[in-house]
C-alpha cells in the first residue's frame, strides 16, 4: 500500500518537474521563465520528496528528506524573489503584451 | 518498484537536459542562473531517488548539503550584480 | 540496471556541458555553466559509489567556487559575441591527443569488473582489515587519516600553502586610499530585502551546524575534515555576502584566520609528532589511548580537527584576499 | 553488466580533450581556468570509474553489505578535490594581480602593451 502511494506521489512529482522543465526550455521570456521554473519545480520537488517520505522507512531517514522538503520549500522561491528582483532593477521588462509569445528572448 | 524508479530517473535526467540547454542558450544571465537552481533541485532530487532505489537511504546528506548551499550560487551572483550594475540584456 | 542507465545518462548530461562550456565565451556564463557540470559531476560521483568524493564535490562546486570566481570577473570581460568554436589548430591538436588516449584506454578494465587489479591487493586488505585495525566503519576516512596520513599531511600542507600564495599576491591596502563608507555598510539590495534578509540569516547557523555533523559523523558516514571545512567556510561567507567583508572581519579578523589556516596544519603535525615521542612511527595513531583502536580514534579525531580549522579557515581567508583586491 | 564498458572513459576522454582545447585556444584567462578544472574533473572521473565494482556499494561498512567499491581512488580523489580549489584560487589572484597590473585578462590585449611594468600600479 505504501508503496503504490509512494510510486504515485513520485510519478506525479516527477510528471510535474518535467513540465516545469519543458516550461523553462519553451516560454518565450524570462519572467514567464522564472514562474514555471520556480514554482511549478518547487511543487514537483515537494511531491517526489513526500513520495519518498512515504517510502523511508526509519525516522532518521524520513527526517532528513523532511529537511530537504523543507529546504527546498523555502529557498527555491526566496531565490526566485531575488532574480525577479535584480532582473527589474536591471531594467528588464515583461514583454508588451502584443508583441505575443512568438518573438522569443527578451529585448 | 525498479520500473518506476528507472522512469523517474529517466523523466529528471530529461528535465536535467532542458535546465542544461537553457543554461547554454541564455539568453540573458538571469535565464541561466535561473537554470542553474533549477538545475540543482532535480539534482537533488536525482540524488535521493537514486540512492532510494539502490537501497541506501542513509547517504541522504548529500541532497541534504545540496539543497543546504544551493542558495551560496545565487546569492554570489545578485551580489556581483549589485556591485556591477549594467544595464539588462546579457 | 538502474545503476548504468544512470550512468550513462549523467555521462550525456556531463557531455552536453563540457561542449557548451567550450563554445561560450561570456565568463559569467561560463562560471553558471561550471557550477553544473559540477553538479552533474557530482551526482555522477554518487551514481559511481563514491559518496565521499561526491560529498567534497558537492561542498566545492555549490559553496565555493561561484563565489571565488565570482570575485574576480568583471562586466567589462563581456565578449561581443557570446558563442564562437575554438580555432581548428587547436580542435586538431586535441583530436590528436584524443586518438593517442583512445589507444591507451583499450587496456582498461571494464566497467563496474570485479577482477580489475585495481581491486585486488591494497583494496582488499582496507577493506577486509581496516575495522579490526582502525575501528571505524568509513574506510574512505580510515584510508585518508589513518593508512595515507603522511599523504593527507601533505595535501593539507598544499592547501595552506595556497592559502598563503593568495595572502602574498592580495593588494597591499594600507597605501591605497580605502573608501570607508562605501565598504562599510550592509550591501543595501541584499539587507533591504526582508526576504532574503529572514531566510539567509537564519541559513548560516544551519550550515555551520550541519558542517560540525559532517566534521564529527565522518568517521560513520560520509563527510570528514576537507568536507566539513568547506562546509563551515561558505556558511561563514554567507554572513560576509550579506553585509560586507568588513563586518565579517569585525567578528572574525583576517588576523585569526591567517592564525587557524596555520593552526590546523599544527595540529596535524603535532599529533604525528606525538606517535614519535610515545614509541610510534610518525604519524601511527596507535600509541595515543590504552588500546589500538581507541588510539586510532583519537588521533583521527585530532587530525580531522587540524584538516577542517586549515580548510575552512583558508576559504574564509581567500574570500577576504578577493574582496579585498576587488576594491 | 557488460553494457557500459569503456564507455566512461571515452566520455572522460572527450572531457580531458575539451578541458585542453579550452586551455590552448581561449585567450580569457578565466575561461583558461575553468577549462583547467575541466581537464581536471576528467582524471577524476578515470579514477572513480576505476574503483567501482558492479552491483557493489559505498565503502562504508555495514552489516547488510557484501561488496563495495575501492576506496583507494575515492580517498586520492577527495584530497585533489579540495587541492584543486585551491590551486583555482592560486590562479584566480594570478589573474586579478594580472588586471591591477595591465587593465585587463584577455591575453591578446595583455600581449599588445608589453611595456607596461606591473610594480607601477598599486
């Protein structure tokens, strides 16, 4: 039973990194960039590592993968925070919305 | 059980692939460090699912140390920049 | 299988880098792109069993290098054009060399061959004497303190004296006019930033943390003194990251850094020395408690001690000589 | 289990020629060290490869454990690991001093004004 809960919730997580890979690798600017990769990896991450906190067997081993849950959980978006950040003040911008996803890159 | 481990292993290194190609094509420095973290958590991620499928769990620590110094990378660089401030685009 | 299919893919993603590193010429991007070959490099390192290797990778490539490189490129390095292949002389030259390794790699055992003679002789006898003679589980660590420990000496001795080639080549700054109040303050974006603020600060007493479990859990699990003194080193770092060099230098001065990075190396020899004085050959724990094994324990204790103050306090120390060639 | 025999060391060999040609062809003194580290990371790989053993575990005794890799290559290899940071730093203050002195890192730039004495600059 743990372990076809565990399977799914690893499948899942890893479906769901996946697509906030391929989000990263298509979008069409970096903000858009920045919000598959951050959040939708943060998610992912979170859903494989409670996948194997299902499979650990013994407490030691389930808190240290609480720990990376936890570690992720925190920094992946205050890193996020901190490039969105310094890529404002850098003077990027979000695209104008009708120059459309096709234009590719930021300018 | 070893299947879908294998597929896991397999989808992250995909994954691992687009973060990659993204790192290399930029376009600006923000994209790349940006691939780099994300880089970095399905590493960890690919560390812990292999060593649970190899049955040895306990060397955990080092995802642990990954996802304990991940934030050293980013935080050199928002330095660098505050530092060096240039105007956008690489 | 999983174990090769791994393998060979790490091996892929290792390769796709290594090629883009080649072809891109923004030192920027090329220092991102070095930061995750060595993270592949080090998940290969693990796919490979070597846990303790991929541990010290880990600590190297994640806490260090970024911020070492990081110190000394500049915006004004900034190719115009971001791509470009090497010249064909040199893609001909190392065709050359490739094809004379090639030859040479024919030899080699297998992959993963159990009758490798790598295997045989030395290996075995780590293996199967090392917990009777030495007492800790970690053969890694038992090899490196106990067996090699004239070697590691040696090693140590390198990093310190690198550590002190970089002190030597750092800027003289007493005769340059410092800027006091532009180096003297917390780096505005990054203290007046709340988020970064609340979660960084509280990261740093984590990371020595784990970085004093890494020192102690060596001898049970992987980690040890190189490990744990990079460990403590970044995490130490991360304070100076946040507000200046300066301020770090208030609470731990350049002066008692330069003090440890010897310290360390002192300690390692001093305790070889103490086997002399007590019967021993140098460097042979055994004579150091009532019985062997306790005497191993001791003495790698001591010497892993000695590694991890050297270790860590040359990082901290490189990072004040960068930042202060960086003003 | 004889899929993937010498395949890790053609990959580290392909490495090893990467980290050269970056080191002959770049004239960025910063690019020449991350292709050192490359060059490097190569022979490492050699060595790892070297100590593993199919089917075989961390060399980290325990009971439920019958084969484990060498730990002879892993004990040189963490040791060079943090030698090589080192060596790293060395060459990355060679190359900051090298930019007090001439202004820049790009080898050509540094190769057209060879006049210029580095003790001058502060």
């Amino acid at each position: 039973m743990t372990e076809i809960l565990g399977s799914l919730l690893l499948l899942l997580g890893v479906l769901t990194v996946l697509v906030g890979g391929v989000g990263l690798f298509r979008f069409p600017d970096f903000f858009c960039r920045l919000h598959s990769a951050s959040i939708v990896d943060t998610l992912g991450a979170g859903l494989v590592l409670l996948g194997m906190l299902v499979l650990s067997g013994s407490v030691v081993i389930a808190f240290k993968v609480a720990m990376i849950g936890a570690l992720i959980f925190f920094l992946s978006p205050m890193t996020a925070h901190a490039l969105a950040r310094a890529a404002l003040r850098s003077g990027m911008h979000r695209d104008k919305p009708g120059s459309g996803p096709s234009t590719g890159g930021m300018k | 059980m070893e299947t879908v481990y294998l597929i896991v292993l397999g989808l992250l290194l995909i994954a691992g692939l687009l973060s990659i190609w993204r790192a290399g094509i930029g376009p600006t420095r923000f994209d790349r460090i940006l691939a780099v973290n994300t880089f970095t958590s399905k590493s960890i991620l690919f560390i812990s699912v292999y060593l649970f499928a190899t049955g040895h769990p306990e060397y955990l620590d080092i995802a642990l140390l990954y996802a304990l110094v991940n934030y050293v990378t980013s935080l050199a660089l928002v330095n660098y920049l505050n530092r060096n401030p240039v105007s956008a685009n690489d | 299988m999983i174990n090769v299919v791994a393998d060979v893919g790490l091996l892929c993603l290792l390769l796709t880098v290594a090629l883009a590193i080649v072809c891109t010429r923004s030192p920027l991007s090329l220092v991102l792109l070095s930061g995750i070959y060595s993270i592949a490099l080090c998940t290969l390192f693990v796919i490979l069993d070597a846990v303790d290797v991929a541990f010290t990778e880990a600590a190297v490539g994640a806490g260090i290098s970024a911020i070492l490189f990081f110190a000394v490129i500049r915006p004004e390095d900034e190719p115009v054009t971001a791509f470009s292949w090497p010249s064909s002389r040199a893609i001909l030259l190392g065709l050359g060399v490739g094809v004379l390794l090639l030859a040479g790699t024919l030899d080699m055992p297998m992959y993963g061959d159990h009758l490798a003679p790598a295997h045989q002789h030395l290996a075995l006898r780590f293996l199967g004497q090392s917990f009777e003679e030495i007492g800790i589980p970690n053969v890694v660590t038992s090899v490196l303190a106990s067996y090699r420990g004239y070697d590691t000496l040696g090693e140590v001795v390198v990093i310190f004296t690198a550590g002190v080639a970089v002190l030597i080549l750092q800027p003289d700054n007493k005769k340059g006019p410092a800027k006091p109040g532009d180096r003297d303050r917390f780096a505005p974006e990054l203290m007046g930033n709340p988020v970064l603020k609340t979660v960084l600060l509280r990261m740093i007493p984590l990371v020595v943390l784990f970085g004093l479990y890494v020192q102690f859990h060596g001898d049970y699990g992987p980690g040890g003194g190189f490990q744990a003194g990079v460990i403590l080193g970044a995490g130490v770092i991360t304070y100076g990251l946040l507000s200046s060099a300066t301020r770090l230098k208030r609470i731990i001065s350049d002066k008692w850094v330069t003090l440890g990075m010897a310290l360390g190396v002192l300690v390692y020899g001093l305790v070889g020395v103490a086997g002399l004085f007590l019967g021993a050959n140098f460097l042979d724990y055994s004579v150091l408690g009532p019985t062997q094994t306790a005497g191993q324990h001791l003495g790698i204790l001591l010497i892993e001690l000695g590694v991890g103050l050297t270790v860590s306090c040359t990082m901290v120390s490189l990072y004040y000589c960068f930042k202060q060639g960086e003003s | 289990m004889s899929f993937p025999g010498l395949l890790n060391y053609w990959v580290a060999l392909i490495l090893l020629v990467c980290g050269l040609i970056i080191v002959m062809d770049s004239r960025n003194l910063v690019k020449k060290l991350v292709g050192l580290g490359i060059f490097q990371s190569a022979v490492f790989l050699v060595f790892i490869t070297l100590g593993k053993k199919s089917d075989g575990s961390a060399p980290i005794l325990d009971a439920s454990v019958s084969v484990y890799s060498n730990p002879l290559p892993h004990v040189l290899i963490l040791t060079a690991i943090v030698v090589g940071v080192a060596t790293t730093a060395v060459g990355l203050a060679l190359v900051a001093r090298i930019r007090r002195a001439y202004g820049t890192i790009d080898e050509d730039e540094i190769d057209d004004r060879p006049e210029v004495e580095p003790e001058i600059v502060p």
